[in-house]
C-alpha cells in the first residue's frame, strides 16, 4: 500500500486561552522521522487522552497536538521490525503525548512500540481493549503473581465501571474471582452484573473514616481511583491480600497509616501500562486475545467518529464516561 501525501487528524489548538479539537488535514512528511509508518484503522479512548485534549501539559506539553495515546492497523513502510501489509497495536509511551498519536489516520513511530495483531483479532476489536484492557490485564497478572486466587474471598474493582474497571470485573470474574464492583453510577449497576460482578456497591463503601484499619471486606483489589478511596480501601483488604493500583479518577494524594501493611501483611503493587518492555504488552496482548478476551465488554462498546470525540472526551473529565469508546477513522 502506498501513503497520500495528506491525512486527516483530530488536532487540538489552543485557543483564546482554551483549547478545542478539530479535524484538520495534516501532511504525512510532518510527522516525526521514526521507523514504522502505519495507516491507523482505530483508536480508543482514554482519560489520558481527554487530559491531552484539554490542555494538560503534565501529559502534552506544546500544541498544536493530535492525542490518542492508542492507535491498531496497518504498517505501510517500515525501516525496521514488523513488515509493509502487518496489522499492528501500538499504546503507551510517548504516543499521544508529545507524539501525535491514534486520533489521526497516520502515526510514525519506532519499531519497538509496535505489538504485532494477535491472531484472529483485528484492529477494532484490538481498541476495544487499548490501553485500558491491556491495564486491566496487568493489574489482574500482578495480582495473580502475588498469589491472588479464586476462593479466597471478593475482589473488589474501583471505578468499575469506566474503561479499566469494566475490563478487570470481566477478566476476574472469568477466571473465578466473586467481584465486587466499586461504582458512582446507579444506571451501571446492571451492565456491571452482565460483565459478571456479583455485586454492585456504590463509592460510600470507599466513604472517608478516622480509623486506621477497618473490618477486612476484600480479599484483593484493582484500584483504577487513587486519592483518598485507595487509603480507605487499603484498611479493608484481608491479610496477605494485594491491590493492583494503576490510576488517579479520584486524585493522586493517598495518606495512609502503615498499619494495613504491617499488621495485614497487605501489597500495595504499582501497574504501569505506559513505559514497561514490549514483550509485558505482548503477553498480555496475548491473553486478551485468548483466556481473557471480554466478550461482554466487546459486545457494550460504543464505536464513534473522529466528529463525535469532543464529546466523548468531556465526558471522561466529568467522570461521565462509561465502558469501553473506540474511535473508527472510516
Ligand atoms: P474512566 O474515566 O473510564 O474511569 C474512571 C472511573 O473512576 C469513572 O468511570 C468512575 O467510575 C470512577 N471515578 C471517577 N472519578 C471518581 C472520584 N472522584 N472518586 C471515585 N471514583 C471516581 O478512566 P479509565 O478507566 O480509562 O482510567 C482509570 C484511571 O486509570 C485513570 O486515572 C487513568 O489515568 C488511569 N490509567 C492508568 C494507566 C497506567 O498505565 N497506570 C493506564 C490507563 C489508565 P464509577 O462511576 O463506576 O465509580
């Protein structure tokens, strides 16, 4: 396949003070010299990206800017790694960012950013997962490798009902965890059920308390929230159990005493989906794709245009969004 010289992106400008995103016609020779080319199919939409869209130059720091920090589809030239014609994902580091990322129909990037297509999938069902599937499936792999299982009592997931959350209640829940869902929204509490939570509680279980420990109600957690949710929910894990911590919904301030740690033994694991080798993205590519595909998640994604993801992204900063958005740049 041979590329147009021109392209179109969904490029955020600041404006006025503010900034607002746009489709625009972009030139391919503007895009950084890098090894792969590749014709982007889809995206998928992340916090992240509504932060980027919104000025947040902890993620971006100059603009104009295209956002997605998830991109799947076909490699057109290549000077090193996969092939012209392979189908590939790539998500996390600096995609999105300060690279122009997956809301534009073409990316340039190294050749180690990109995972190939695991077999029988394509670059759609790919970003139904994206970045958050691939964060899910690295919260629950680390909490399997801290002895986590089935039988030993719930595993909770916080906001569960957003784009990780949704893949972790699916996975756990697959491989025979009882889930309990953390969620806001009283409207998701069903769709929450269907993903296989056997239970549904609202945040107030997550409610600010003087006391240092507190009755242990989780055996092990996925804790998408951060901020003060996270230190309530770090004094009801049982002991020995862990908790996956991978995100920020709630804030990033977490005061905690020692105690959960010293006295229950309880792992607090750190999970970053962003920086880490490309073989951990590949194997967990891998079992999304096999043992613990979603297909519950895949069936309630919504697929939008690049004219919709104004919208959509707002919605992430209100905390409106729920499940899994894929962006289809046909
Ligand atoms: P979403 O916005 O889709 O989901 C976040 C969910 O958290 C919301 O749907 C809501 O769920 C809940 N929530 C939001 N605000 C609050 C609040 N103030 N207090 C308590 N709960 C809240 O985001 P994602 O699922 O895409 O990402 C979740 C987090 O993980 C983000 O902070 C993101 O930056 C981070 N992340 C980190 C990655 C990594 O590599 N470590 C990779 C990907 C994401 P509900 O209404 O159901 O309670």
């Amino acid at each position: 396949m041979t590329s147009p010289d021109l392209y179109t992106a969904w490029r955020v400008h600041e404006k006025n003070g503010g900034y607002e995103g746009a489709e625009e016609a972009c030139s391919i020779s503007d895009l950084p010299e890098n090894d792969v080319l590749i014709r982007v199919t889809h995206s998928s939409l992340n916090y992240k990206d509504a932060l980027s869209a919104s000025g947040n130059k902890g993620v971006t720091r100059s603009y104009p800017h295209t956002p997605g920090i998830d991109a799947a589809g076909e490699v057109v030239e290549s000077r090193r790694g996969p092939a012209a014609g392979e189908q590939v994902i790539v998500t996390g580091y600096d995609l999105g960012m300060n690279t122009p990322g997956g809301f534009g129909q073409y990316i340039r990037v190294p050749a180690d950013w990109c995972v190939p297509m695991p077999p029988g999938w394509d670059a759609g069902k790919a970003m139904v997962y994206g970045t958050a599937g691939l964060t899910a499936g690295l919260c629950v792999e680390k909490l399997l490798k801290m002895g986590a299982a089935a039988g030993q009592g719930r595993a909770v997931v916080t906001g569960a009902s957003g784009s990780v959350g949704s893949v972790a209640v699916e996975i756990l829940s697959k491989i025979g965890f009882e889930v309990a869902a953390v969620s806001g929204k009283v409207d998701q509490a069903e769709p929450l059920r269907q993903l296989g939570a056997s239970e549904v509680v609202g945040r107030e279980v997550l409610e600010p308390s003087k006391k240092p420990l507190l009755k242990p109600g989780f055996a092990n957690a996925v804790d998408t929230v951060g901020g003060a949710p996270l230190a309530e929910l770090l004094k009801q894990i049982s002991p020995g159990g862990s908790v996956s911590c991978c995100g920020l919904a709630g804030g990033t301030q977490v005061e905690t005493t020692v105690l959960p740690f010293i006295l229950r033994g309880v792992n607090l694991l750190g999970v970053d989906s962003v920086e880490i080798p490309i073989a951990e993205k590949k194997g967990v590519w891998e079992k999304l794709a096999g043992q613990w595909a979603c297909p519950g998640v895949e069936k309630t994604a919504r697929v939008i245009g690049r004219r919709d993801l104004g919208d959509a992204l707002k919605a992430f900063l209100k905390a409106e969004s729920a499940g899994k958005i894929v962006l289809d740049h046909s």
